[in-house]
C-alpha cells in the first residue's frame, strides 16, 4: 500500500523545507504518493464591503495562481529531481475558502492523506491558529491525522526516534512510524522512554511498542530500545539531547501524552511545543 502525504507548499520558495525532507528520507520512492497543496489568499480585500472592479479582481485572481504554479512546480522538480516518479505526484492550488488551517485539515480529511508535511511556514499558520483555547479545542477534534513539521530538517539523515510515555498517542505514533518504515530497510527505529519514576512499566510500554512496528514488518534488527531517567521538566532535554547526539531524520511523538493532574493541551503550552520551538536538523513527527 502506497504511502499518502499531502505536503504544503508556499511561495517562500528558498524555505520548501517539508519538499527537502520527503524527498531525502524516503529511498523507495516507488511505496509513496504525494499531493503538493497551496492554498492563496482571496483575490479580494478581506474586511471591506466596498465593491471592487472586476478587472482588479481578475488581475488578483491571475497573479494568485501564477505564484501558486511557480511554486508548486518548483515543489514537484525537487521531487522529481530526488528520485521520484510522475505517476506519484500531483499538484493542487485553491484560494482559501474558510481559512489557510481549516483548508488544509478539509483537503487531509477529504483525501484520506497519512500524513500533513508542514513546512516552516505551515506550521507557523497552525500555531498563529490554535493560539486561542476556542480555536484550538475545535481544531483538536478535526485533526485526526498526523503532522509533519519540518522546520530545518537536514538533508541525507537517516533512522527515526520515537518517543514513549504509555499513552494511546504515543503508540499511535509508533503504528504510523512503522507503516511509513517498512519499505526503508535503511532507517532503523529507537524506542525511547523517560522513566521520570511515575510508576509507569517500562518493560510494557516497550514490548507494546515493538509489537506495533513487527505488526508492521518492521524487522526486530532495525529496533533498538533506550530508557533514561528524568524528572518530568527534564524529559523534552532528554528528547533534544538523543536526537541531536544521535543524528535522527525524524523524531515522533504523541501529541497528548498521558493526562496527569491537567490537560496537555495540542502543541501549544505542551511537551510537544518544547520541541517544536527546539528541535533543529530533524522533523518533528506529531500523532493525534
């Protein structure tokens, strides 16, 4: 079964970071389909009643789509010139109907994608987006697909680290990682957990862990398992610290993580935003 991404694409051009990634990472280029998604502002000037002529909004309309195709073709060469086949790649280009996040989370949605690649732009809009507790609780309910964020990631770098914490996110994480590992013999997989003395069973949420990826045929050799100790503050260092050490191209994560005293809200104010503001060099892999 081919691979779905659904990868946003920008007119910033010089920074088509979730392009560079997926066209480094994967090397059976073959087990992966793609849809390079834009979405432009409407031709018309937001927040005014005022009628315009058609010809200003004809001429918006145009100049849109021509800076929606630069880039998407731009997108797809890249691809294209990393190895990846025609058949597999599509573009699409719409001027925003509910807003830039909404679209993209209606296109992942409609299209069944198994993942969202955000580049740093793209995620920028999410979090701009899910910056009030209302927008936000909306949008958890509606994004139900991992998400990609490819900020700066370094091209050419192998092996995926996925982190551990018992909770159903977490696992998750590890059942798509697996799904999208299977095919590349040359990426291994650590399973890390930070054992910050919470009575959780290591032992456990490990071999629950390497069933998912084995259900995935992802062969034992290529599973590696590391547990540290930390405090709860110091489990995002122990996070940063391995990934940086150890060179990953991805690093994943449960959006969530298991509720203890208060809920850990998406991305913003979480664990996973820590890492979102820090991680250099590699993707951030973030599972509902």
């Amino acid at each position: 079964m081919q691979k779905k991404l659904l990868i946003t694409v920008s007119d910033e051009i010089s920074c088509l970071h979730g392009v560079r990634f997926v066209g480094s990472f994967f090397r059976n280029k073959s087990a992966v389909s793609a849809t390079l998604f834009y979405v432009a502002p409407r031709a018309n000037i937001a927040g005014t009643d005022r009628p315009r002529p058609v010809e200003l909004d004809r001429k918006a309309a145009e100049a849109g789509q021509d800076q929606a195709r630069n880039a998407l073709d731009t997108a797809r060469q890249m691809l294209l010139d990393r190895g990846f086949a025609a058949r597999n790649l599509n573009t699409k280009f719409i001027f925003r109907q509910f807003g830039t996040v909404k679209d993209i989370i209606r296109e992942a949605k409609s299209g069944q994608y198994d993942a969202v690649v955000l580049g740093r732009r793209g995620y920028l809009l999410f979090e701009a987006t899910l910056a009030t507790s209302v927008t936000r609780q909306i949008l958890d309910k509606e994004i139900d697909f991992p998400i990609w964020i490819c900020r700066r990631p370094e091209e050419n770098r192998r092996n995926v680290l996925l982190c551990l914490d018992g909770s159903e996110s977490s696992l998750r994480m590890v059942d798509h990682a697996g799904f999208m590992l299977k095919d590349e013999s040359e990426h291994c997989v650590t399973l890390l957990h930070v054992d910050t003395g919470e009575g959780e069973s290591k032992e456990a949420i490990m071999s629950e862990a390497r069933r998912k990826l084995l259900d995935n045929w992802v062969c034992d050799g290529r599973i590696y398992s590391l547990v540290a100790a930390s405090a709860i503050t110091g489990v995002a260092r122990i996070i940063l610290e391995e990934a940086q050490a150890k060179g990953y191209a991805a690093v994943g994560v449960g959006r969530v993580g298991i509720k203890k005293g208060r809920l850990k809200e998406w991305l913003v104010g979480s664990r996973t935003m820590k890492l979102v503001e820090a991680i250099e060099k590699a993707a951030l892999w973030v599972s509902r």
